[in-house]
C-alpha cells in the first residue's frame, strides 16, 4: 500500500510540479544554510556537499538560445547564496564565501561545464542585526547586536522578544578545507562547544522595526540582496 501511494505521489504531485514550474525556469538561486551545518561537523558538511551537487539534476542547466527560451528553457545562470549573513560581522562574509564555494564546488563544476554562468555570495534578505565591537579583557571582538525571538534561549538567559542582545559569532577559518578535514568547532577552533554556545550562535532574531520617520514605504535593510538581483536578472534590465 505505501508502495502505491508513493508511486501516485511522484505520478499526482512530483512530476506535474516539475513539468509545470522548474521547466519553466532560466535562472536559479539556491539558498543554503551554511551555518547550521558549520555546527553540526564535517559530516553535515559532506552531506551538504552531495545535496548541492544532486540538486542540479533536477535542472535543466546550459547556456541558452533563441530556440531554447522560446520551447526548452535552460537555466543559464545560477546564484549559491549563504543565507543568514548577518548572523555574522561582515569581516567573515568573505569567508562565508569561500567556505560555500568549496560546498558547491562539485555543482559548480557540473553547471560550468554545460555552460552556465555562476555565482556565489553570503546575504540576507532582511537584516535583523546591526554591529558592533565589544571588549572581553583586552581583546576586541567584532560582534553583532540583535532583539532576538521571544522564547529564545542561550544557556540560562531566555529572551522576551524586546531585549536586544550582543553576541560574538566567532572567526570562521581561513582555509574551507578545515572545515571538512576534523571535529574542531567551526567557529572557535577548539574540540567542542558547549550546547548552550552553540545555540547562543544561531539565535533568531526579530526584524527591525520600521522607521516612522521616513518618508513612503518603509525598507527593511539587507545584505548584498542588490547584488543577487543584479546577477540573476541584471542583464534583462539593461
């Protein structure tokens, strides 16, 4: 029986919501939750990894042409974005980059080699931090500020949903592989992490309120949204 009704989901449901919408596609973003993985150790990692590069066989991916747009669409151009960007401070955007480029690196390969265009970066929709520095002895720390979610917790401290609240996401490595070749804690490169550090890192956070002030609509702040629309559909705006 469960036979059958996995048989009549791919026939009713899989396959008409891939004739009816990913064949109609031409460009591609594929958000990816890099930081949870980081935590959860180079088995997630790897694991990660495979997904990525599977995910590109449900696409039909290569450069494209008259004809193609008109009865086969393909997609061209492909965009990897490491979401939740401002759960970090931007001096380890870069970072964050690097670190999604060698996860996707297999699907990369796969895309290039059809001939599509691809890109890679760290974003946020919604920016729900801000930044700043704090002391801890005599070292400085890059940090973020943020209200987060009511109900949040970090270690013994629970969140109302008001309080803004600062916090060190830690340095991610310089070389991705690293990443991938221990157990080291992503971020403080030591053996372990105590749970309640590790939840503190990924807290969510609540958006940032709007400013009465401004004239019109209010805009929600973001990280490098401009540069994926760009990307994505830059030149069709030209």
């Amino acid at each position: 029986m469960m036979v059958r009704r996995y048989e009549a989901y791919k026939d009713a449901v899989v396959r008409p919501f891939f004739r009816d919408h990913f064949a109609r596609l031409d460009r591609q973003i594929v958000l990816v939750d890099a930081l949870a993985a980081f935590n959860s150790g180079p088995e997630a990692l790897h694991d990660l990894e495979a997904a990525l590069a599977g995910i590109l066989d449900c696409f039909r991916i290569g450069r494209s042409t008259f004809l193609s747009s008109l009865f086969r669409p393909r997609i061209d151009r492909i965009l990897f974005a490491a979401t939740k960007a401002d759960h970090l401070h931007h001096v380890s955007h870069d970072r964050l980059e690097r670190i999604l480029a060698r996860i996707t690196e297999r699907a990369i390969a796969r895309a290039e080699f059809t001939g599509a265009e691809i890109d890679v970066v760290a974003l946020a929709a919604v920016r729900a931090t801000r930044e700043a520095t704090v002391r801890r002895g005599r070292d400085t720390l890059p940090s973020i500020l943020g209200v987060p979610i009511a109900g949040e917790t970090a270690g013994a401290d629970a969140f109302d949903g008001k309080t803004e609240a600062a916090m060190f996401p830690g340095d991610l490595p310089d070389d991705p592989a690293a990443l991938f070749a221990n157990e080291t804690d992503a971020f403080t490169g030591l053996a372990s992490a105590a749970p309640a550090d590790a939840d503190y890192r990924f807290l969510r956070f609540r958006p940032p309120a709007p400013d009465p002030s401004e004239a019109g609509p209010p805009a929600l702040p973001h990280i490098r949204l401009d540069r994926a629309l760009q990307f994505l559909i830059g030149d069709r705006l030209a």
